[in-house]
C-alpha cells in the first residue's frame, strides 16, 4: 500500500478544480477592486466603480486561466486577451439577455433569472476558454514505419 500524499499541488489538481478555484480568486479580486473604489477612491457611482472593479477581476481570471488553469503561456498574449475579451463579452450579453427575459419579459423572479444565466455563465466559460481561447492547434499525429529488409519479424508467439 502506496502513503498518501500529505498536501496536493497545484500539478496534481484537475483542470475544473483549478477553474473553480481561478474563479472564487478573481471574484475576490473584483470584490476588494470594489470595495476599495468606493471608499478609496470615494466613487459615487456604485455601478461605475463595479464597471471598473469587473475589469480588474475579469484581468485576474485572464491571467489566473492563462498561468494557472489551463497552462497555455506559449501563444501572444494579447491574441489570447482579445479572444478571452470577445468570449467573456457574449457571455455578458448572453447573461445580460437571459435576465431581461427571464425577469422583464416573463416576470419571473430575477434570483432564478440570475442562477440560470450563472450557470450558463459558467459552462460557457470554462468551454470557450477551453476550446477557443487556450488552446493549441492540432499536433499531426502520424506514425513513421520504417522497412528494414534485415529486420526479422516474428509473428508466432
């Protein structure tokens, strides 16, 4: 019987688990940015102070994804910013848009609204970052065989 390893490391979690944990961090993140526009900075705007605290947290899950995530530092970043920027954009309007009609169209209650586009939000965004923003082309996977006249091959076994 193999000893349990005393503590897990960031290699040894899984790739959700670490998405999971980015997004707890750039939620704490956006959180303090907002905390310390408005009694820092004293932004009468709560609305224009989370404008600008979204911005900082949606930079630390940018680099919190790129670094930690899915580990995928070796393409430019800024093509890599401009495709997290354009996914987390239509992820907002589709958040943005689900709640409108959920709660302004339909009436329902926002709370169940919100839940719903958040969890949509979240999918989404694990996929698109997966799939559209850290990923690297396809490897060509091809199997060089090799003839060797003097090679013997034996097939009974």
């Amino acid at each position: 019987m193999r000893p349990r390893p005393t503590h897990v490391s960031g290699a040894a979690l899984s790739e959700p688990v670490r998405y999971v944990i980015n997004g707890f961090a750039a939620t704490v993140v956006h959180y303090a940015a907002l905390i310390f526009c408005l009694h820092v900075l004293e932004f009468r705007s709560a609305g224009f102070g989370n404008l600008c605290a979204a911005a900082v947290g949606i930079t630390a899950s940018f680099f919190g994804s790129r670094y930690y995530v899915f580990r995928r530092d070796k393409e430019n970043i800024l093509r890599q910013a401009a495709k997290f920027g354009v996914l987390y954009a239509t992820i907002a309007l589709l958040h943005g848009t689900i709640l409108y009609l959920w709660t302004d169209v339909r009436h329902f209650d926002y709370r169940i609204g919100f839940l719903i586009a958040l969890v949509l939000q979240v999918i989404l965004s694990y996929w698109g970052n997966k799939t559209l923003v850290f990923n690297y082309p396809a490897r060509s996977h091809r199997i060089r065989l090799e003839h060797r006249p003097d090679a013997r091959y034996d097939l009974e076994q």
